[in-house]
C-alpha cells in the first residue's frame, strides 16, 4: 500500500510537468527575455515567497548569486525572506503584510524585477510586494497556482504570470521548481550561448 502511494506521487508529478510544459514554455521564455534584459541594464532581481515559496526565492537568488551549471560572473539577486530582523521587525512595528513590500521599497529601482511566487496567487505580502514594485516602475515575474487567484488579476501586460495548470500545492512547488531551473538555465544562455557541455 505503502509503495503504491509513492508511485502514485511521482506519477502525477510527473503528469502535471508534462502537462504544464505545453502551457508554460512561452510564459517561461518571456519571463527570462525579461530578466536578461534587465540583468544586461544593471538592474537586479528580487524575489519573494511563503513557506516553500521563500524556499524557492532563495534558490532562485543561490543560482544567480552563485551560479547554476557553468562557471559566470555573480548575478544580482536578493531573497526579500532571509533577514530575520527586517522580517520580525517589520511584522511586529507594522504588519506581516508588509514584510516584502518594505523591502522592495529600500532595495527596488525602476528597471528591477520582482519574481513572486505564491502557490495560491492569494498571499497578502507577496501581493502587497508587487504593488510596491509596480509603483516602482519594476517588472514582475508571477510564480503561481490554482487559477493565478489575485496576483494573476494585478499583473500588467508587462509582467510575466507562470501559473501552473494545477490545485495541490505540492505538485504546484515541484512546476515552480523546474521552472526556477529553467529561469537559471535561460538566463545562462542568453548570457553566453550554446549549451553548458560544449
């Protein structure tokens, strides 16, 4: 019984990718044309998430910072969930709506990007951060799930919104994952062409 509910995890894993490569290849392309061109102008990326969201804010930012498969130059990316004292300093003083939109408004210049993930498309600071960074004149890049909820209805035609074709939030995470990998990879590329093997 055991084995047979695992299977049946990595099956519909495996079914919701393949599902939601048709639907997100074009968002994903969009989302990395945007970012590139942004990193090329000398702006940088924030990014922002709850829970196994701000866990993938932070890989996202680890693999620019760092780098993903192949040796480069650092790229600039902050993960808005990683201070502690900005975070409980500004839940306590005002409230944890603002915790991310705080810091879009001290670290996001016009140009800038902002990558939100939210599973559900409905968490009020990942929302409260992208009305910060579309008055800062910033691009977001939407990360979400379940239909887009609010976030997908805020975006502008400017924006980018990958929302994957799926209801439970952690086959949601896994797409999020291989999309933030995708993210990474494209962003290699268009830096410096060709494959990380050749």
């Amino acid at each position: 019984m055991t084995n047979q509910r695992i299977l049946s995890h990595f099956h519909e894993s495996a079914e919701i990718k393949i599902q939601s490569a048709t639907v997100l290849a074009q968002p994903i392309a969009q989302a990395v044309e945007l970012m590139f061109s942004a990193l090329s102008n000398g702006n940088k990326i924030l990014a922002c998430g709850n829970g196994g969201s701000a866990a993938d804010a932070q890989h996202f930012a680890a693999e620019l910072v760092g780098r993903f498969e192949r040796e480069r130059f650092p790229l600039p990316a902050i993960s808005l969930s990683v201070d502690t004292s900005i975070l409980t300093a500004v839940a306590n003083d005002y409230s944890y709506r603002e915790i991310f939109s705080k810091q879009v408004q001290a670290y996001g210049q016009a140009g800038d990007i902002l990558l939100a993930i939210s599973t559900s498309g409905n968490s009020a600071n990942v929302m409260a951060a992208i009305e910060a960074a579309l008055e800062r004149e910033m691009r977001v890049v939407a990360l979400t799930g379940k239909g887009g909820g609010a976030i997908g209805k805020m975006l502008t035609d400017a924006d980018v919104h990958i929302c994957v074709p799926a209801d439970r939030t952690a086959r949601i995470q896994e797409v999020h994952l291989l999309t933030i990998h995708c993210l990474c990879d494209g962003i290699d590329v268009a830096l410096f062409g060709g494959d990380v093997n050749e």
